[in-house]
C-alpha cells in the first residue's frame, strides 16, 4: 500500500513517525494530513538511504534544489559535487534533471549518493531518448514516456514532475491568449511540439490511469506539473495558465481515488501583487494538495541575481500558504549552475521559506531568531555563528577584519550594543535567555 492507502486506513508508518519527529507534532496529526491529502510523504520503498520528509498544511516549509547535467556539461563528478553541496546547505529534497551524458547512470549514482527525497522529470530522458533513437523527439511514443517512468521509479526516484496538464485545449487557449514569452516550460514545450505534430492528445493526460497504476505501485508522488507557467510578469496569472490549472485540479482527484499522493506545481514568474491570489486559487481548484512554487520570480530583470528575485516571492508565496519552494540560483536564465551557485540559490530559498515559517507560526521558527537576537545583544559570536543559516560564511566575514571577539569591525568601540551595557549598566550576562 501507499503512505495515503495506509494513512486512510489508520496506520502510522515509519515514515509519518520521522517527519512528526523533525516537525516536532503528534504522529497522528501526519497521518490525517497525509490521509486528507494536504501533506505527502515522497518515499518510494526502493530508495533505501532516504531520510523521510513531510511536504504541506502544518509542516515547516521546504525547499527543493535542482541540479543534473546539460549537453555542455554532462561530468558525473560536477553533479556529485552539487550533490554535496544540496546536503551541507540543507535542502529538504533534491531533483535530477539531467539531459546530457548517460542520464540512466548519472540518476543511479546521485540515489545513491541522496539522503533526501528525489524527484525528476521523466519527460526529459523519454524525449532525449526518442531524438537520439528515433530522429526528433516529436517521434517519442506514449511506450517510450512510460517505460521512462517506470524504470525511474525502479530506480527508487521519489516524486515526479509530469505535464499532465499540457493538452490539445491548454494549446488552444495559448494560441488565443496572446502571450508574450509562451511556453518556458522545458518539458511543456516537449509535449506541445509533440501534440501539434502528431495530432493527438498528451499520452500523460490521455493515459493518465496508466501513470496513476506506476505511481501506486512504487509509491511515487506525482507532481502535477505547470507546463503553461508565465516565464515573465506580463503573462501572469492568464487564462492559459488558469486553465492548465482547473485541470490539474481534477487530476488530483483522480489520484487521491486511485491511493496516490500529489502536490501541484505553481508559476514561475508573478508581479508581487498577483502572489498570494494565485496561491489561494491553487489551494481552493486544488482542494489543499501542497502547492509547489518555482520561485516565484518578482521581476524579469535580475539575471545575475535571479535568487534574489526568487526568494522574495517565495516569501510571499509559502507565508499566503506554499508549502514547497523550488529554488532558483544566479545563474538561472543563463547557464547551468554550479556547486557554489546551488549552495547561494539554496540559502535564499531557505530565508524564503524560514521567514513564511515565522508567520504560519511554525513551531521553533521563531525560537530561532529569538536565540540570534539574545546572541547578538550578548556579543556571544560563536554562538551567532552557529546560529546562521552559512555558518560557514557567516565566520569568514565576521574575522576578515578582526579576529579578537567583542566587537565587529564595523562599529568596533562604536557599537550600540556595548554602549548600551556601558552607560546603562546593563548586565548582558543577565540577559533573558
């Protein structure tokens, strides 16, 4: 049975303990959620060195870095390293989305070398596949997309993003809409090509009780993926992203029937004023089911810096109710990232979700900025340090200058908190802790 089929039945798994145990709540409470459907569990039985987590209603917020390869750049060892890097920097998942080199190997070595839950989009290998096999991805079949899925979820792959909802009407309302950038999803672009020259309906729409069967079997979430996501401000929140929505909606219906767990992707770029609507749209056409944002990006201009722009509507979008942030690195829309690229994009993600975290009242969110405020009055510098979200560079900057303790280097004699012990005779040792 799945984690929703023995939820349904009463039973609290392993893996429902776990994720109650790292949220600090009631068993009992995870398993309703995950029964109800508004929290998931991804945790395929192959994937033997997971450590479980929970995604949705009541959980702390989490944060997903994506990493793999390219044509340009297809170095197993590159990956490992970002691998690496999405474990010290405390990513709550991960997701390989390799399109270059032996993507069936590069998957297999990152499993196994991933504590985290994985998720993947199995559209990218079945189309890379069919154009190297077949000529053009357009000559990929429905047998080829399948037998892609199930031989990831063999492999012990977690979640899946799956463009259920890019379809024959989807296609039509992009025509009439008018848009400015289109389709900037990589595998909704994928499946468009391959609808329009073929003239038939999505094989993951059309045989969606196929997909629904693998996903029972291996226990794989489905993320429903937005192929229609606007990839730039002037095309949030239209109607071809609403419609693919409305489907999507229907479709997690279909899959808590058939016994298997769902989240819904959400947009890609949104004006910060559209943010917390198309949450509350999401949740409401989606019953719940844990929404999972791309960002989302507040403005088309941050090429560089695309993490900033990335975490400022995460904040907004996971404190109006977004449960999963998919992080986004400096280099998005420019190249593919590297290890320090994922650890900067993962950190931003992570302030992101830990900010919305302190105004849904997750427990210990605000503890610990609590404990930071104390260490700083306390001038108590390690424990500052240790308290950061980057340890690590948190003790570089604060010993560039200065390695002596006290005071910073930016105030030095100077500092409001030392004046304030000296002139008002305020013990800090006496500090509330």
């Amino acid at each position: 049975m799945t984690q929703l089929e023995m939820a349904r039945q009463g039973i609290v798994t392993p893996q429902m303990k776990a994720v109650a145990e790292r949220e600090a709540l009631d068993a009992d409470s995870v398993r309703c959620g995950v029964a109800d459907g508004s929290i998931v569990i991804p945790a395929n039985p192959a994937h033997v060195t997971l450590k479980p987590c929970g995604i949705g209603r009541g959980l702390s917020t989490k944060v997903n870095a994506n990493i793999g390869t390219s044509l340009d750049c297809a170095s197993l060892e590159v990956e490992l390293e970002k691998m690496r890097a999405v474990i010290e920097y405390k990513s709550d998942t991960a997701m390989d989305l390799s399109t270059g080199g032996d993507i069936s190997a590069i998957r297999r070595a990152i499993i196994a070398n991933c504590p985290l839950p994985l998720g993947t989009v199995p559209i990218y290998q079945a189309a890379i596949q069919a154009a190297g096999e077949r000529g053009a991805i357009v000559n990929m079949t429905a047998d080829d997309i399948f037998r892609v899925i199930e031989e990831q979820a063999r492999d012990g792959v977690d979640f899946m993003t799956v463009h259920c909802g890019v379809t024959r009407t989807s296609i039509e309302h992009l025509r009439r809409q008018g848009r400015l950038t289109n389709v900037v999803s990589r595998g909704g672009a994928f499946l468009l090509g391959w609808i329009l020259h073929n003239e038939r309906e999505n094989p993951l729409y059309e045989q969606y009780d196929r997909l629904l069967e693998i996903a029972r079997d291996y226990d794989i979430t489905l993320s429903l993926g937005d192929g229609m996501r606007p990839g730039s401000l002037s095309d949030a929140t239209d109607r071809c992203q609403i419609q693919e929505l409305l489907t999507l909606g229907e479709l997690v219906e279909r899959a808590w029937k058939a016994g298997v767990q769902v989240m819904v992707e959400g947009p890609g770029h949104v004006p910060l004023d559209q943010i917390v609507a198309n949450v509350q749209l999401q949740k409401r056409i989606c019953r719940g089911a844990p929404f999972y944002v791309l960002g989302p990006l507040v403005t088309d201009v941050g090429a560089g810096y695309d993490h900033i722009s990335a975490a400022i509507g995460g904040a907004i979008a996971a404190a109006a109710g977004a449960d999963f942030l998919c992080y986004v690195t400096p280099s998005e829309h420019l190249s593919l990232p590297d290890a320090a690229e994922v650890r900067d994009g993962i950190i931003g993600a992570r302030i992101a979700a830990h900010a919305a975290d302190i105004v849904k009242g997750v427990k210990g969110a605000a503890e610990w900025d609590r404990r930071m405020s104390l260490a700083r009055r306390n001038l108590d510098w390690e424990e500052q340090i240790q308290l950061s979200m980057d340890p690590h560079k948190a003790r570089r900057l604060h010993e560039r200058f200065t390695d002596k303790g006290g005071t910073c280097s930016m105030c030095g004699p100077y500092c409001a908190m030392a004046l304030v012990e000296k002139y008002l005779g305020i013990s800090l040792a006496k500090c509330p802790r």
